[in-house]
C-alpha cells in the first residue's frame, strides 16, 4: 500500500499506519460512528505488527472506492456498525462502489452486546453479512472471514445505559476475541464465527435493512428484537443468573422512553 504520492490508495487524515519490514499487507476500512468499529480496526492492526503484516486503517467517508488501487497481495477487511440489521447506508454504497478484484476479503461488523454475569451477550447481525458478501464475490472477491463483535450498546431505545465498569469489562473480553481472530485471518486461515448465529439472524432477516415508516412496523421490529434479548435472559437465568426490572429513567434521567422497564442482570 503507496500513498497518493504513487497512484496508490490516498493517506487520508483519519488512518493509522502500523507497518514492519515485511512483503504482506493488509488494509482495513472501516466507518464507525461512536468509535466501536475504529477499535477494533485498530486492535486487528496492532496484531498484524506482531505479525510482521503491513497494516493500513482507513475510514471510508474520507475515500472514494473507485480511486482505490490494491498490490495484487493485499489482504482486504471492512468492518462497520450494524444499524438496522445491516450496514449502514455509507457502508453499503462503499461495498457497491468497490472496484473489482480477486483478492481475499474478510468482513467484520459491531454489534451491541450487553454484561450478562461473566459472558457478553450477542447482538444480531441480521443480513449484514449476507448481502455484502453477495456483492463482493459478484465483483470477484474472495470471503476469507465474516467475524461479529459485540462492543458495549448504544442502542438505548432498547437497552439500558452501560455503565463505565460493564463497558470496560465487554471491551476487554472483545480485545482478547479480536486478538485470536486476527491472529488467524493474518496466518492465511479462513475465519466464519458469524455463522454460529445464524438462526437468530435467519429470523431478523424479514426486518433487517428496512427502513420502518409506521408506528406499527416500527413496534413489530422493536418487539422481534426483545424477544431474542428476553429468550438471551431467560437462558441466563436457568443457570442461575438473577435478573431484575430497572425503570429506563433511572439509568438514564435525561432521555423519557414510552416503555417503562426493561430487564437487565444484576
């Protein structure tokens, strides 16, 4: 990977370059709105400089993918939130606009997760994987990887407030995920985690990317997406983890919600 010096991919203000003496490359793009998709980004690139991988960052509002030109051995990665139970808009038309190739891609994607005694509990992809992998083999690519993560949520429509400690504690145990899965995208192995849920995102696919316009798509989206979580809590508590109701104004004053409650684990 060159700078724009060379014709090759522009050096743009928001990348992080972590490069070793090496003949491999990788580049990863990304977009991220709250920062979740940029750390993992960059824990990816931490472990390609332990992997002797010469490892570019690059968020994709700041480039155009048709003035994007890959070495002919660069490893490609995208990684992105899910909103909607899917890419986001920018993230799509990046995908749709990406030149064509042959190389190897492997996709990534934050989810919310949420503490749940000693586990973190898995967002949902929905279609997020399915339609932009579909795209990128009809453009000649290679899907080497496609790896969820569930960073703390900032969906607080549906859950409530994460505090600073629970935070911590997701974001640690995501670390150590992130760590083994680039260990073994950038060791050449292929890397498909996401399709250990791929029930639960067979069942979200009739919403997922849809833009609800009324108050009664609106409810029938939201009220899927509880059941899972419930069905999620209610598995915690049949090996004794303890649930209970906290009002949604008490962890969070400032922002009134229509529903009342919600159930979070103590």
């Amino acid at each position: 990977m060159t700078d724009k010096n060379t014709s090759e991919l522009p050096i743009i203000d928001d990348f992080v370059r972590v490069q070793k003496t090496t003949n491999e490359k990788a580049v990863i793009f990304y977009f991220s709105g709250t920062g979740n998709a940029k750390q993992v980004a960059w824990w990816f690139s931490e472990a390609a400089a332990r992997k002797n991988v010469d490892c570019q960052i690059v968020n994709i509002e700041n480039v155009a993918p048709e003035s994007i030109i890959l070495t002919p051995d660069t490893l490609v990665g995208i990684i992105s939130p899910v909103h909607g139970f899917n890419y986001p808009k920018i993230t799509s038309d990046f995908i749709k606009r990406f030149p064509k190739g042959n190389r190897h891609v492997f996709l990534m994607c934050t989810r919310g997760g949420a503490k749940l005694g000693n586990f973190v509990t898995p967002g949902l992809s929905g279609a997020t994987f399915f339609l932009s992998s579909f795209r990128l083999r009809c453009k000649g690519y290679k899907i080497v990887g496609m790896i969820p993560f569930d960073m703390p949520s900032n969906w607080l429509s549906l859950h409530p407030a994460i505090n600073e400690k629970n935070a911590e504690f997701i974001r640690n145990k995501i670390r150590i995920r992130a760590e083994k899965h680039a260990n073994k995208i950038f060791a050449a192995e292929t890397d498909f985690v996401a399709y250990r849920d791929l029930v639960q995102d067979i069942l979200i696919l009739p919403v997922s990317g849809s833009t609800p316009v009324t108050r009664k798509q609106i409810t029938r989206k939201v009220d899927r997406v509880r059941l899972i979580n419930l069905l999620q809590i209610l598995g915690a508590v049949s090996i004794g983890i303890r649930p209970e109701i906290t009002t949604f104004e008490s962890v969070h004053p400032q922002i009134k919600h229509g529903n009342p409650c919600f159930l979070t684990i103590s």
